[in-house]
C-alpha cells in the first residue's frame, strides 16, 4: 500500500505539474493543442491543494502504527456513514486499506464507484479511480475463481480419500484371506 500511496503522490505532483503548462499561444491556436488543452483540463488551486491534502493526510496514516490506522478507519466509517463525501471515500480505500484491512474488496469497489459519480472530481483522480476499479474487478474475478477451484480440489481430495478408503478395504480382505 505504501507503494500504491507513493505512486499516487508522485501521479499527482506530475498531473499537477503537466496541468500548469499553458498550451495557448498569442494569436491563433493550434487545433493539437487546443484538444490537448481541453482533454487536460483546468485544474484549479483548490483543486491542487485539496489533492495535495489527501495525499499527505494518506502518507500520515502510513507512518501510524497498525492499531491507529484501525482507530482512523473506525471513525473515517463512522465519518462517512453520516456525511458521505469523496474525501473520506478516498482516504478509506486509498490510505488506510493496505491488505483490505479497513474495507474489503466489495466495499472498496463500491467506494469507488461513488467516488466516480462525483461532478466536480478532476479528470486525473477519474483515471486513477477506473484504473483502480478495473483493477479490483479483476481481483475480484480471480477471487472468485480461486474459490471455484479451492471447492473443485476439496471435493477431488475427498473423492481421493473414498479411493484409498476402499483400496484399504480390498487389502484388508485379501489379507483375511
């Protein structure tokens, strides 16, 4: 998770560095950079500093021991259950959850998804939220997967077990014999 909360901040201090160049020109713009300027969009100051508090209130949760990130998430759920904003969502799946120790895959999806549905959420947080989901998904499928094959083996070695069972039995009268 440590390298998740690394890789977001160094994400988002290149997003933020790459939206403060200005592609327009004096005069005519070009056409490329004008797509380029749209697609990027403006990312405004508050913006800039409200990401730059995420990731720093997510670097001070991964500094805290693991009893104190446990206490954080109790009242960032209780936090969330009563005011439910993207902040506290984020901070749930993104700085407290190494090993879906806070919210489980389910939840976390489902934060997420609600993160998603934000109107005024920056376009980098948006690619980094679908990319997260579409990786949780995927987890998710290999999970359920793994289960499948988890009770596809239990009801083999049983099947073994029957078999040795009665390879025991078919010994045990030969010797009588």
């Amino acid at each position: 998770m440590r390298k998740l909360i690394n890789g977001l901040m160094f994400l988002s201090l290149l997003s933020v560095q790459a939206c403060q160049v200005h592609t327009q020109k004096q005069g005519a713009t070009d056409g490329l950079a004008a797509s380029i300027q749209q697609d990027i969009g403006e990312v405004s100051h508050s913006e800039q500093m409200q990401l730059h508090t995420l990731i720093l209130q997510s670097v001070r949760y991964q500094k805290q021991n693991k009893q104190q990130r446990k206490l954080e998430c109790a009242r960032l759920k209780k936090s969330y259950a009563v005011h439910a904003d993207w902040h506290t969502a984020w901070l749930l799946v993104y700085a407290l959850n190494e090993n879906f120790s806070c919210v489980g895959l389910t939840q976390s999806l489902r934060l997420l998804n609600a993160i998603q549905q934000t109107p005024d959420l920056s376009a980098q947080l948006r690619w980094l939220n679908k990319n997260q989901i579409d990786l949780l998904a995927k987890l998710r499928k290999v999970q359920k997967a793994k289960n499948a094959l988890t009770n596809q083996l239990k009801k083999e070695n049983s099947k073994i077990e029957a078999l040795k069972a009665i390879e025991s039995d078919i010994k045990d009268k030969l010797d009588n014999e």
